[in-house]
C-alpha cells in the first residue's frame, strides 16, 4: 500500500501537487489545510482522503486525532506533536513544525513530510509511506 502524506496547506499548494499524487492507494493530510475547499481537487483523485485538525483549523468536523490500521500496522495522525506515542502505535505522523521528520523513539517512528505550502529551511516537501505485510517498508521524502 502506497500512501501520499502531507501538511500544512495554510490555503495553498504547488500546482503540481495533485498529479505527483496520482497512484496514491490514500491521501492523508496531516492538518492545517484551513479552508476546507483547498482539499477538493485531492478528493477528486479518487484515493480515500483522511485529514486531522490543525491549530490554524476551524473545520472542526476533521478528528484533532486519528487511529488507522494499514497492512496491521497501526498509525497515529495528529497535527501538533505528543509527548508520547499512543500505546500500540508502531508510527505517529504529524505535521505543526514545518521541518521533515523521520527517527525512532522507544521503538516507535515518527515522521513528518515537512511543509506543502511555508517550509522553515527548507524546499516543500510531501512524502510517500509504504506499507506492506506488517511492515512500513519505507518513508520517501519528496520535494515539490
């Protein structure tokens, strides 16, 4: 299962972004995406969309968390950091920082593909996780 990961929308992104998530099995957007219309051309794609509320949010129908299990692998999405992993959670995805993530603490990954829309030093970024067989087989950070 191959799933586009992104964040922080702040009501814009590339151009190019929706065609480079072409193939996406899911999208998830890991908040402040802020006015709901910007997710439309992404829902449009086809793949489920899953977003999680961001601090700079106001559409409070999105989660402020999410739980999902893919391939048995279990995921946590939140927009802003917690202080611990959620038990049982093998990744936890955020977004909040602007900066990309990927490192393992108490066993547990944490990623973040970094800003879509105002990186802090860096390119934007959105990134590719692959999951297979109980597995997150890999974490592709890509530049837009």
């Amino acid at each position: 299962m191959r799933i586009a990961v992104f964040s922080d929308t702040h009501d814009k992104y590339p151009p190019t972004l929706p065609a480079r998530l072409a193939g996406a099995d899911e999208i998830w957007h890991l908040g402040d995406v802020c006015d709901p219309a910007v997710l439309a051309e992404f829902e449009r794609l086809g793949p489920p969309l899953h977003v999680v509320l961001g601090n700079c949010d106001e559409h409070f129908a999105w989660p402020l968390e999410l739980g999902l299990e893919r391939e048995g692998v279990k995921f946590f999405l939140t927009h802003i950091p917690p202080s611990d992993a959620p038990p049982g959670a093998k990744a936890v995805l955020h977004g909040h920082t602007h900066v990309p993530r990927d490192e393992v603490l108490g066993g547990v990954r944490w990623l973040n593909p970094g800003c879509i829309s105002r990186p802090r030093g860096v390119a934007p970024t959105f990134a590719w996780l692959t999951v297979e067989k109980g597995k997150l087989v890999s974490w592709e950070l890509v530049r837009v």
